[in-house]
C-alpha cells in the first residue's frame, strides 16, 4: 500500500510520501512515489503516486517521453496546472486500459491515483489529486490538504492542524506526524519517507528530505508525539461516574 499526501497553504506547498510497497505479505519492496520533472525555467512540478506499480511506472515514463520529444501536449507546454492535471488523467486511463488488455485476467487491477502538484508561471502554487477515473480535484480554503492511498489513519492531525494560514514548516512537520500515524497503524507503509518543501514563487525545489527508519530526528518525533499524547490524554476531565444509571433489559 502507499501513503502520499500534499499540503497546499499560502506559504506554499508540502509534499510527503511513504516508499513501501506491497505485493503480499513475503514481498515487500521499496519503491520512491515522488517523482519530479526536469521542466522549463518557469514552472516546477511534482508528482506523488499511489496503486499499481506497473501503471504508476508507465505513466511516469510516458509524461517524460512526451517531454522530451516536445510532443503538442506535456508538462512544458500546458499553461496551468489544471491543464496539467487533465493531461496526466489522459495518460494514467490511456495506461490502464493498455495493461487490463494485456492483462486478460479479471482479477488484474491496474488503477492507480495520482498528486500532481507545483507551480506554473505566476499562477498559485496548488495541489490536483487525480483519479483512476482520470478526473480531478483540487484543494480549498476549507481543506487545504490532498491524500491518496492508505488515508484514513493520518486524516485526523491534519483536520485538525492544516489551515490555509497555517505556516509552512508547521504543515511540513503536521505531515510527517500524519505518516507517522499511518505507518503506527498499517505495515503496508513504510520508511523511507520523502518530504518536499516548496515555498510560493521560488521555483526551485530546494527542501527535500528522505527520512530511513533509523532516522534520528524521525525516531525523536515519533517519540515526543507519543508522549505528548499520552500525557494529554492522561490530563483530560474524567466523566462522572455518579451519573451513570442501570441499563435495564429490553422486552
């Protein structure tokens, strides 16, 4: 399984993914999930994926090829990022549907998901999750975070830290405790973990961090969280218990 997410605030943009993945319990390697382009002088951009191997691989591949063979529709030739978004959808159903064919088998799933995110010229730096289906959304004032992959166990720190305002090195270090969670509860995801920071209208992606297992400063976040949060929890009011009443049977 995978974990990715992106952070989208005024500052800018974070960028976090785990390496693990998983074809079974006996066979676990690593792969990146963060893949950046080499792209014209005002833009950059980035790309988290999540799913079939195969799928997320070819669609890689195929977005630099149409690059470096200047074809009418790539990375260097859209003018926004939603373009782009919209073209990495084409390529990600153009890709699936080729390995379900080649594939035969019923059982084969070849879906995969992807984050396209980045700046284009003066546009605002943003975040566009795409999906299998090969449509896409993008972040809001509201929530200004995207995930794909195993989601559910790193939702909560970022519902309650991310905001819009929320300063960029407080969203880079609010991601890495949401993998943390993640990989706390599901053994699918795993280190290293990569983060990219980008800040609003550098274009340069100059903060990129690859946390291994044995990482200091990730075992000493691991640590401080747990402690800190077993000691508000252990802080919190207990309820009454001179209010508790009988629970009677039912007829």
């Amino acid at each position: 399984m995978t974990y990715c997410i992106a952070v989208s605030v005024d500052e800018g943009l974070v960028l976090t993914s785990d390496s693990r993945t998983n074809a079974g319990i006996d066979n676990v390697s690593i792969y990146s999930k963060m893949h950046v382009f080499a792209t014209s002088t005002n833009r950059k951009l980035v790309l988290l994926s999540a799913g079939n191997l195969a799928t997320t691989q070819a669609v890689v591949e195929q977005l630099r090829r149409d690059k470096r063979e200047n074809t009418l529709v790539n990375i260097n030739s859209v003018q926004y990022l939603s373009e782009a978004a919209d073209y990495l959808g084409t390529v990600s159903l153009e890709k699936q549907k080729r390995h379900k064919e080649n594939e035969g088998q019923s059982s084969f799933n070849p879906t995969a998901t992807f984050i396209i995110a980045g700046q284009i010229g003066d546009e605002a730096p943003a975040a566009y999750l795409v999906y299998s289906e090969g449509n896409s959304i993008t972040t809001s004032r509201q929530t200004p975070y995207l995930q794909i992959g195993e989601s559910k166990y790193g939702k909560p720190v970022l519902d309650r830290f991310v905001k819009m305002t929320t300063p960029l090195d407080e969203a880079g270090l609010c991601s890495l405790i949401s993998m943390d969670s993640t990989i706390r509860s599901n053994a699918s995801v795993g280190t290293p973990v990569e983060m990219l920071v980008y800040r609003r209208d550098t274009l340069s992606f100059d903060e990129y961090y690859c946390f291994e297992a044995d990482d200091e400063y990730l075992l000493l976040l691991k640590r401080r969280w747990h402690e800190e949060l077993r000691a508000a929890f252990i802080a919190l009011p207990h309820y009454d218990r001179s209010l508790a009443k009988p629970l009677r049977d039912g007829l």
